[in-house]
C-alpha cells in the first residue's frame, strides 16, 4: 500500500529509470546489518567487548536492542566515516588500517548474512518486464554490493549501473552515483525515480534532479523522517509496481 503522498509532490515527465538504495530497501537492514555491525565494532575493540559496545554506540547501533539511529554512520555512512567514529573514540589504540578492515568485514559479512526483503526480486522482475531500466548505488563498496546482492540468485541480473562509494562517484548525499546512473543509461534524471530508506537517498535524488523520490518506511528511517525529503512513501518494495507502472 502507498503509505502517503507529499503535497508538492509534481511529475511532469513519464519514469524510465529507478535508482534503488541496497541496505534497508532491498536488503533487510536488521537481518542483514545487525550481525555485522557487532562483528566490525568488536573487531575495531581487539575482542574487548565492552570496549565494542561503547563503539556500537558512537556509530549509532543500541547495543542491547540492536536499533540503528536513522542517518547514524552505521545506517547511512561509509566503511571510511565509521572508522572515523570508531578512530575519534580509540585514538592511539586504533588498530592499523582499520577503514580497509571495515571495508573488508562489511563485504564478507554481507556474503555471509544478507537478507532480502519480502518480494524483492519479485518486484525487481516486475519492474524489468515493464520495461523499466534499474540500478543501485550505494555507499557500501561495490565489493560489497556484489557480495551482498550476489548471495541471492538472479538479483544482479536486474541491474544495468552498479555504485559503491568507491566507484569514482563520490558518496551520498552527493549526487554522483545518480548523475552516473542517468548518464550510463542515456535517461533523463526528470525520468528516473530514487527509491531508499535515508534521507541521504533522496536528498542524493534531489541534488541530481531525479523526478520522483521514493521513501521506504520499512528500513532505518520512520515515515516522519523521510516525509519531508519524498514525493511518496512506500510501506514496502511491492508497492512499487503500481506506483511506477500502473499495473496491480
């Protein structure tokens, strides 16, 4: 079900493409993130589990409930911003190379624990057949784009741009990864749709000019945090398909 509709909200020109976030609109970020985000703040401690919860915490994950602050670097950032949370608390007793070591827990995490929301790659196959051109980008690498989205057959298949933070794009909010989208694709950015959990995805879609920013409730952020910064909300990735195309 459409969850709502912001009132200034104005399309103008028919949507060709849809820029689709990964962590929390395609995949389950509690499922998924949750696991990994303890294993990469006890990693950052040196095992000291005390020490991991304190990080867990100054990157935005509750420690006990496991509830991600929307936005926080956990939620939203990179592997490069979480090391510098976790290097701002730890200073001389950072361990060497720690953003590389995020970086290389997040994407062998991802192959390990990655969850896709309810009809995923149901919608994505609908999505396509209409004649609709996909993508993701995405502030994890695009290692981890690919481990993550790869443990699941036929999801990669779907996607004609693929975008980590370290694909020469820049990351979100920035809108690099969104020009390069509507550059590879030859759409117009007025004819494509962003489609995240964050206020950083729709802001991303805002800055490249994209016609319609589509907030997803069921992730990180709560209706109220993403009204503002949306066209629409979406309860789940299945509305999709009769909002973008029309078709029940």
């Amino acid at each position: 079900m459409i969850a709502g509709q912001h009132p200034t909200a104005v399309r103008t020109s028919p949507i060709r493409g849809v820029l689709f976030d990964k962590d929390g609109t395609l995949l389950d970020y509690a499922r998924t993130w949750t696991p990994i985000n303890r294993e990469v703040a006890l990693l950052a401690a040196r095992g000291d589990a005390q020490l991991a919860e304190t990080l867990l915490s100054l990157g935005g994950q509750d420690p006990l409930t496991g509830h991600v602050e929307p936005g926080s670097p956990l939620a939203a950032g990179t592997h490069h911003e979480v090391a510098e949370i976790f290097t701002a608390h730890l200073g001389a007793a950072t361990p060497p190379s720690l953003a590389f070591a995020i970086q290389h827990a997040f994407e062998t995490g991802g192959a390990r624990h990655a969850v896709l929301v309810d009809d995923a790659l149901t919608t994505l196959a609908r999505l396509s057949a209409a004649g609709l051109i996909l993508g993701v980008a995405s502030n994890d690498t695009a290692g981890g784009i690919a481990a993550s989205l790869g443990r699941h057959p036929g999801v990669l298949g779907h996607f004609r741009f693929l975008a980590g933070c370290d694909s020469g794009h820049g990351a979100k909010p920035e809108p690099g990864m969104a020009l390069a989208f509507a550059a590879a694709t030859g759409i117009d950015p007025a004819s494509i749709a962003i489609v995240g959990d964050a206020v950083h995805d729709l802001e991303m879609g805002r800055r490249a000019g994209y016609g319609l920013r589509v907030g997803v409730t069921g992730g990180t952020s709560p209706a109220a945090a993403l009204a503002p910064h949306a066209d629409m909300l979406v309860d789940c990735l299945a509305d999709l398909v009769r909002l973008l195309t029309g078709r029940s």
